[in-house]
C-alpha cells in the first residue's frame, strides 16, 4: 500500500490514514485521529475551511499533490501540524494528523515534548504530534512513502472509525470529517470554534 491508495475523496483517505504507522526521527506511532480537508470552490470537494479554499499558492501548494507529500503549516505562528496530501495530482485535498499514540521512542517523544507530559498525552493534538516526532516545517513538502525520507508513513487496515466535526474551524463547522478510532485515549478533545455558526447552521 502506497500513495496510490489515497488518490480518493479526502474523507475516504482520512479513513486509511487512521491506523497507519508514522515514523520520524527516532520515534514511531500510529494514528488515531484525523481530520479531511477539501480545496477550492469549483472543485470535487469544495471546503471553505481548507487552506486551499481561494486556490494554489506558496504556502498552500503541497495541498495540489501529488498525493502522499508532507504538507507542514504553522499554527498560531507557533505550532507546526502535518498534513498528508490527497487525491489526485492537481486537486486540492489533505488530511490533517491529529493525534498518534507512541509505540517506539518514547523516551526520545518525551525529551521533546516534557518529562511531565503523560504517555497518553505526548502526540495528542496536531502540534503536539509534530513536536513528538521531531517534525518541523523544513519537511514540507518530502514524499512519505519513500523509506529514506526523515518522516514516512505506511498504511494499516483497521476499524472502529467514529466520525464527527471537525476542530476549531469556522467555515463548514458541522462536517464529520474528523474521525478517531473508538476508545483510544490520545484522542484530543472536541471544540467548536467560538467564530463557528450554531451547531446545524454550518454544512
């Protein structure tokens, strides 16, 4: 299974990212949470919260493909999140990693992250996820499916999806394009943007 497997709907991709192994930098982790991201308005999968919204640009291009590329992007200024890209090479769609549990380097996770930081608790969050893993915003761009690359990723089968919406965004708030896998306790905590529509005013 490669990058060929996510040229589809950014929700269809979100679902085969859940589960897969995340390897950067001396730790390894599996995803447990997610979050599909569409692109421009006269496109397959128009989404108004999507970085690619108003169409390519630098900051934004890794979001046109081709698929299986790291797309980094501060957050905050602060914070970098990863992204994997999707869909077919030209067409905007991503999905956002959001949380991963730590099955190797967990010491080297936790030098990252704090020595108080709970295991539960090193890649919960995007931000998080990326300081575990020693992600920065120089990856931008790498191909996750070439084994030498600093950060790679392999997909898994797996089940027990639960969907709902996404986080923190403003403009299509009610969409379940955020999904976890059930019962996993590195999944981060759901909050609706305070600039979002009341909930079912939002598609």
């Amino acid at each position: 299974m490669g990058a060929r497997e996510l040229v589809v709907d950014p929700v269809a991709a979100a679902h085969r990212l859940l589960g897969a192994t995340l390897t950067g930098r001396g730790v390894r982790a599996v995803i447990v949470e997610v979050e599909a991201y569409g692109g421009v308005p006269d496109g397959p999968w128009p989404d108004a919260a999507a970085h690619s919204y108003r169409g390519p640009s630098g900051r934004n291009a890794v979001m046109f493909g081709p698929p299986g590329r790291l797309y980094t992007y501060l957050s905050h200024g602060i914070h970098t999140c990863a992204n994997v890209s999707c869909g077919p090479d030209g067409t905007a769609a991503a999905v956002l990693l959001r949380a991963a549990v730590i099955e190797d380097g967990v010491d080297t996770a936790q030098g990252r992250r704090g020595a108080a930081i709970r295991t539960t608790a090193l890649a919960r969050g995007p931000g998080n996820l990326c300081a575990a893993l020693g992600i920065t915003m120089s990856d931008n761009g790498i191909d996750l499916f070439n084994p030498h690359s600093p950060v790679s990723l392999t997909l898994n089968p797996t089940d027990g999806a639960v969907a709902g919406p996404r986080v923190g965004v403003s403009h299509a708030a009610d969409r379940p394009w955020r999904l976890w896998l059930a019962g996993r306790p590195e999944v981060s905590a759901y909050r609706r943007s305070p600039r979002a529509p009341a909930p079912g005013a939002s598609d």
